[in-house]
C-alpha cells in the first residue's frame, strides 16, 4: 500500500485498539519489501523515540508500505 494508505490503516487500527493493548505494541509503518522492513525493525529498535511514521520513507525503494505490530521492551 502508499505511504498515506499505511498511514490511514494505522489510525483505523489505533482507533479499534484496546488503551491495554496499546502499552504492549506499537504499530508502526515499515517498507513492504522484507530486507527493507527488517532494515527498518532493527534500526527503529536502537531508538524508537527518534523514529516518525515518515521515517520509513528513507527505507524503501518502491513506496510500498504496511502496518506492522511491534511489541514493546523487545530484547
């Protein structure tokens, strides 16, 4: 999906999510293609804070996206 697409399927996500289920993920957007979207986990794991949804534009070489659930304190 685009990057806008991925961006409305988070919000819908977030807006049918539990406030529960919430502090245990994050959803995030990340590059569709596999090397690219690991790229992206591993990168965004080192810091986490740093990283917007737009960062993941930088990941990708097609602009095609997807929401991915990524859970918290991940080691």
């Amino acid at each position: 999906m685009t990057f806008n697409e991925a961006v409305k399927h988070k919000k819908n996500i977030l807006k049918n999510s539990s406030e529960f289920t919430k502090t245990l993920y994050d959803y995030i957007i990340i590059p569709a293609q596999k090397e690219e979207g690991l790229k992206y986990i591993d990168e965004f794991r080192k810091s986490p804070s740093s990283f917007l949804d737009e960062s993941c534009k930088a990941y990708s070489s097609d602009s095609n996206f997807k929401v991915f659930l990524f859970a918290k304190n991940q080691d």
